[in-house]
C-alpha cells in the first residue's frame, strides 16, 4: 500500500467520524495529566484526595477515543466528556492552567454538533477551479459566443 492510498484511507475514514472533537478530547485530557507532573511551585491546587485529578482527564481520554471509534454514540459520549472538562476545573491544576479545560470543551462542543449524513467539503482548489469554468462560460455567453458544449442550433 502505497502512502497516497493510506492517506486516502485514512482520510475517509477520518470523513466518517467527528475526529476532530474526539482528537481535541484526548489531546485536552492528556495535557491535563501532564500539568499533574508539573512541580510543586508550578501546582496551584492538588484536587481532591489526588485519585480525581488523574480520574477526569483519563476519562476525557477515554471519551475522546471512544467518540472517534464508536461515532454512533458520539451525543452520550460528548455530553459525558463536557461533564469531565468541567469537572477538572477543580480537580486538576484548574482544568490544566485552562488549557486542557478548553480543549476538552471544544472538542465535545464540536463531536456533539457533528452530523454523520453532510456532504463533505470540496477543497478550496476545486470551488475555484468550478467558479472559474462558471464565470468563463457566462462571458462567452455576453459575447455573443455558444457555448462549447452546444450543439448546432434547430
């Protein structure tokens, strides 16, 4: 398998899935437990008994992936991964000095307002590409010109 045909693979199956959401999940949940290891100046607060501090963000972790691999239950799954990010707020390190906190916010606002059933994007080279065949048509058309693919007139 060539790279171009596993770039293309993956990027459909990226195109079926809210990986966005699921991807800012797991990368707010792992700066999360990063911010945890800081030393102690850096740590303004521990959290509770410690066990919740590394409980959310894993959790978040575990949101993140199951909403990338499990896309249909991708509604309980970001309700669930808001709860947490809200919930390291006072846990850990104030949601990750923010950070990790926002991340995780967004990435569940984003798997939550994912539709499975969208056309998918073109690329901005194809609309220009179709915007310029439009406008080139249209001036042929003013000019008096057939267009190319008419046939003899009746």
């Amino acid at each position: 398998m060539t790279f171009t045909q596993w770039r293309d693979g993956f990027r459909k199956w990226r195109g079926q899935r809210p990986f966005a959401g699921g991807l800012l999940l797991v990368l707010g949940g792992g700066e999360i437990l990063v911010t945890m290891k800081a030393p102690l100046p850096v740590i303004l607060h521990v959290g509770m008994q410690g066990l919740a501090g590394y409980l959310l963000p894993t959790l978040m972790m575990l949101c993140g992936l199951l909403i990338i691999f499990n896309p249909a239950q991708r509604l309980f799954y970001s309700i669930i991964a808001i709860l947490l990010s809200l919930g390291t707020w006072l846990t850990s390190n104030i949601g990750g000095f923010v950070i990790g906190l926002t991340m995780g916010v967004v990435g569940s606002s984003i798997a939550f307002g994912w539709l499975p059933d969208q056309e998918p994007r073109k690329s901005r080279r194809k609309r220009r590409k179709e915007a310029r065949a439009t406008e080139r048509k249209a001036d042929a058309v003013l000019q008096g010109g057939s267009l190319p693919e008419a046939g003899e007139p009746a």
